[in-house]
C-alpha cells in the first residue's frame, strides 16, 4: 500500500513512535514561527531555561498582528521580541513587512518540511506541501529548543478538488463549501489532503486560502502536493532551490474522501457567528453592511487584491460603507503599488491599511453598535471584531468589492462582467526586499546582547505540581462552539496586556460572563463545565493561562479542539471528558465536585468525581498520554522543561 503526503512527512520526520499507531508519536520540527501575540511567550520561556539558541532550520518572531502603537505597552513588545530574537539566533520581522503566514509562504516555506507555529492559521503554509501545525506558545517554544512535537497519528481526510472555479468564484468559496458540508468539527483529528484535477489551477495563494481555513473546519492542518504550481510559486520568489516534488503515490489510502466540483461553486458568504454557516451570496441581498475590509492572512494576495480593484474601477464606494484594504506583505504592496491598483483602491473611495493583521483580530475598524461588516477573513465569532454587538459576514474579495459598491451583500456576477477577472494571475516574479526581515546573528554576537524588557512585560506566572485533591466549584457552566475569542477576546484595548498576566486576566470571559473573573477569584479553586469541541478557534494560549492565574482546577467538556486541549495541558489544567450527557445536564454552576487522590486519578483513563452539593458520584475520562501525564504531574511545561534540563544539568 502507497503513502499519502501526511505519512510521508510523518514518516520522514519520525523520532519517537510508530506513524499507524494510534498511540502518540514525536517528530522533528523544521521551522517555527510566533508573532506579537504569542512570541512574548515563547521569548520568555527561551529565557527562563537559560536557553543559547534555537535548534531549528529556522525560527522567525512577526510583528503583524498588533502594529498600532497606540502606548508604549505594544513598543515595549516588539522590542522585547527584537531583542529576544538577536539573543536567542531568530529571524526577527518588523512591523510593516507582512502577515506571518504571508511572509513565511513567501520566504520560510519548503515541502516535505514541518513547520509549527504560534498562530492557529499556520496551516497556510501547507499550499506548498510541508505540514505546518498551529499550536501554543509553549508547544512552539519546546519546538525550538529540540523537544519536537508530539501528536496522536492523525487520521487523513482526502478532499477532491475537481473541475475549475468560474470567474466570480474563488478559492474562499472552496473553504466556505466545505465548511458547509463537514461544519467546524467535521475535521477533528484529521490532516486534509487536497487533490484532484482542479488543484492544477490553483495558485499557491489560493492554495494557501484554503489550507488556512482548515483549522476551521477543526482539522490539525492542511496539506497540498508540491507540483509545478508549487516550482513556479518558488521560482518567483528566487527560491527554487527550496523545490521538490511531493505527491501522495497512486495507492495512497485514507480514512475518508470528499469531492467537490468546483465548476459547480457559486459566491458564498458565511453568516454570524460562526464560518460554518453558509448561504449563497445572491441570497443575502438585503443585510445592509456598514464596513467591508479586503484583507487578512486568508485573502490579502497580489490577485486577489487586484480582482477587487477591478470590480471597484471606475466606481465608488457606498456612501454608508467604509471599505478598508490590507495588503498581505509589503511585497504584496510593492507589487500593487508598481501596477497602480492601489490608485484604483482609492480613487473608488477605500482606505489602505498597515500589511497586518487589523480588522480581523479586531485592532482597528471595530465595527458601530450592532454593526454588519463583511470581511474577507477567516473568523466571524462574536466578539472578534473588537464589537460583541457587531455581526460578522466571511466572503471572497470579488464579493465584498461588490457588497462596497451597492452597500449590501451582493454576488459579484451582478455588478461586473466576471470573465474579466479569468486572466488576472500572480505575478511572474515578484520583487524580494528583505529590508524589514532582521536574519539571525553569529553565534559569538549574541552572548552580548541585552533583551530589553518593559514595565508592562510581566514575568510568568507559575503554579505548583498537581495538586492530591481537588475540591472545587463550578464558576461556569458553557454550551458547545465555545471559542478561544469567548475566553479571551481580540481587540487592541485588551490585546495591548498579552504580556502583562495580571492584567490581561482581568478581562477572561468578559463578554459571556463579565461577573466571572470576580466569582473565580472569590471561590479560590473552581471547575468550569464546557460542551462539544471546547476552546476552538485560536492557539491563543493565554485561553488556558489566565483560567490558572485565576484558580481553573480542570474543565469538564463534552470534546475539546485539539490546540487548545494542548494548552490546558500545558498550564497543568486537566481536560476531562464527560463519559455521560446526563452527567453534563445534572451539573450547575456552583455545585462543589471533589476529585481524591488526584496524582494517582490521572494515571487512569476513568476518574470518579463527587458532586458533594447534590451527593452523587459521575464518572469522567482523560484523553491524554503518559507524556502529557508527566507534564500534568508537574503542574504544566514550563515546569517540566525546567525539571527536565536541570535534570539534564546535574547529571
């Protein structure tokens, strides 16, 4: 029996394990990447394990999500990680030169290669055939320095791209007819393997909007074959040499297969609050939008940018629209600059933003009160733009340069003549200026450097080995979807304390529930209830730290997203698993649970839990491996880490 792409790069990069088990496997990790929002954290788990450097082909820190500056708190940040990045021998990019899934496609990305990263979108970089899976902070952070990467063997979901969009229709509607058809969980513990007869006519860009958004289909990543749409992408970059070809062999098997007929496809949009609920385009003529922003990691492309330009030329923009555009990377702009599209953007009324992230993690643009802005990125979760009012619809660029000019949603096939669109492709060789990418020092450089730290960089905090007993109550009690922006939202007022824990806890579940931090603090311990697929959405790993900070013992859920479970994990909460839904609905917020003789509970996959308020007994799982076992023991990572090199040390 062949391989398919998954086991080869598996098989390839294999240190602990066996890839067809169902039992947790190690591999090596080639790149990393973290940006603003999670290489702080990165950062300061290098300096509390007295780390010399990274053990990486490449390791690279972003500046894209957070840019603004609006005090010295985010400065402060990005100097931290400059610095942090001299010291430890790290890429370091600046503000300004791009989204880090755009710029690690455009100068980091290899097939066959693993590449992990801070940032649950890092599997954008699978449009060129490596595997490249998001995880926390912490997880990136032992990925540096050697301890590779553990996983359960995946199942792989084979999706069959066949035919070739129609102009009009984009790769964004790709993502959202799938997410239509499996929903946000439809990929739990699955790598999504795209082939058939269409991928030859998708461009890496669009390659890369489709694996992006596999995360939000609840797969770990998504996976292309490296062909010659993969040489000719690198060989506009300069990069050729990065080149091979990796294809699945033609006996390759997997666990489940989708077709989808693209020359089937029309204009899709998905409806708040979550990108699995999908309509047509032409459906929703009559949501009125207030602002539409082109941008993001997911649709920010030289093409895609330019197909909106051209909807756009020779109009303007609603009079009740504000229309912002966000170029992916500065090479993207460059590129838009020198072609005068981005003349075009304006001359029809959009304003041009920053090549970061913005809108999408809600700094800047924040929609009015219970506003609707349609964007073309890669989340719709309440509260994400900045706005819990706010309502969020997901489209392609061609329809939200569409839904700008008549200022509601609206199919781009009714407004321009489409087969206009067919012969706009990427360019030949796009103009590689490194100018904002700091490389890494020698060696010897860097035992002077001092990593700069400011007032709002607060140490991490930390917590003690597990505890023997936990008695604790329930400080809240969740239904399912529950998402990483539920526990601790975006936005550039709150976002701007990522590196201060004390602070940043303040606002943990502040929109569900703004009396929770209180509750939590005044019970001392506490449990908190979820339901299916717990904590998807973002590795944000602050989603599980601020929880601990403020006393979070476990969490009982119906299921849990893979990433996030990782980093409960990682902060020492247990993640139980409810074995019963009757257990789930005799629970309520403030019951008081007990679980006995804790260290020995978790070396089992069944413990018993006392409900003492209602005086009964339920049982509960834990999912998780000896290896994970170990670091629950602990009391997390970074505990584990430190034990494990000091061990190292005095031996």
């Amino acid at each position: 029996m062949g391989m398919n792409i998954t086991q080869k790069i598996l098989k390839s990069h294999l240190l602990e394990g066996d890839i067809n088990s169902k039992e947790q496997i190690t591999v090596s990790v080639d790149q990393t990447l973290c940006h603003d929002l999670t290489g702080i954290m990165a950062a300061q788990v290098m300096e509390s394990v007295g780390a010399k450097g990274v053990y990486t082909e490449a390791s690279v820190f972003y500046c894209d999500h957070n840019t603004i500056a609006a005090d010295s708190a985010n400065s402060d940040d990005h100097r931290y990680l400059k610095t942090s990045a001299e010291k430890y021998g790290i890429y370091f990019s600046k503000p300004g030169n791009g989204i880090c899934h755009f710029v690690h496609c455009q100068q980091f990305a290899k097939p066959g290669k693993i590449l992990l990263g801070a940032d649950s979108h890092t599997p954008t970089s699978g449009a060129l055939g490596m595997l490249a899976i998001g995880s926390g902070g912490l997880s990136v952070a032992k990925g540096m320095l050697g301890e590779g990467f553990k996983l359960i063997p995946p199942k792989v979901l084979n999706i069959v791209l066949n035919g070739q969009l129609n102009p009009g229709v984009s790769a964004k509607d790709v993502t959202l007819e799938i997410l239509r058809l499996i929903s946000v969980k439809g990929g739990l513990g699955s790598i999504i393997e795209f082939s058939g007869t269409g991928i030859q006519y998708l461009s890496v860009p669009q390659r890369a909007t489709i694996a992006n958004m596999t995360i939000e289909m609840g797969a770990i990543t998504g996976v292309f074959p490296s062909d010659d749409i993969t040489k000719k992408y690198l060989e506009a970059q300069d990069r050729v040499g990065d080149w091979i070809e990796l294809r699945a062999d033609e006996d390759a098997s997997y666990d489940e297969s989708l077709v989808i007929e693209l020359d089937k496809l029309e204009p899709l949009v998905a409806k708040p609050h979550m990108p699995d609920i999908v309509d047509k385009a032409s459906a929703l003529g009559d949501v009125k939008a207030h602002s539409v922003f082109i941008g993001s990691c997911t649709n920010a492309s030289y093409a895609d940018i330019v197909k909106a330009s051209k909807i756009l030329k020779g109009k303007k923009v609603h009079k009740d629209v504000d229309l912002t555009v966000g170029p992916g990377s500065k090479q993207v702009f460059e590129q838009l600059l020198k072609d005068g599209v981005i003349s075009d953007l304006v001359d029809s009324g959009a304003r041009i933003l920053e090549n970061a992230c913005g809108p999408c993690i809600g700094i800047g643009q924040v929609p009015p009160e219970n506003g609707v802005a349609v964007r073309t990125s890669n989340r719709n979760f309440m509260g994400r733009s900045g706005n819990n009012s706010a309502s969020v619809y997901l489209v392609s660029p061609e329809t939200a340069a569409a839904t700008a000019i008549t200022g509601f949603i609206t199919d781009p096939r009714t407004v321009y003549d489409v087969s206009l669109l067919a012969s706009i492709e990427e360019p030949d060789m796009y103009k590689v200026d490194n100018c904002l990418l700091i490389e890494p020092q020698a060696e010897e450089a860097r035992a002077s450097v001092d990593v700069l730290t400011g007032p709002n960089i607060q140490p991490l905090p930390m917590r003690g080995v597990l505890d023997k007993t936990i008695e604790a109550g329930i400080v809240l009690k969740l239904g399912d979807n529950i998402t990483t922006d539920d526990i601790i939202p975006g936005g550039a007022n709150i976002l701007k304390y990522i590196a201060n824990i004390p602070e940043f806890a303040k606002y943990t579940f502040c929109y569900t529930d703004p009396t929770f931090v209180k509750r939590a603090e005044d019970m001392g311990s506490s449990i908190i209830i979820g339901g299916e697929n717990y904590g998807q959405g973002s590795s944000r790993e602050h989603a599980a730290l601020l929880p601990m900070f403020l006393g979070i013992k476990a969490v009982i859920a119906k299921s849990y997203a893979r990433i996030h479970k990782e980093n409960l994990i990682n902060y020492g909460i247990l993640p139980l698993v409810f074995r019963s839904n009757e257990d789930y609905d005799k629970l309520d917020a403030e019951d008081v649970l007990k679980i006995a003789d804790v260290p020995n509970a978790v070396k089992k996959s069944t413990i018993q839990v006392e409900n003492i308020t209602k005086g009964y007994t339920f049982e509960v799982g834990i999912e998780i491996s000896d290896y994970d076992r170990d670091v629950i023991h602990d009391g997390g990572a970074l505990n584990y880490l430190r034990n494990k090199i000091n061990s190292k040390t005095n031996s």
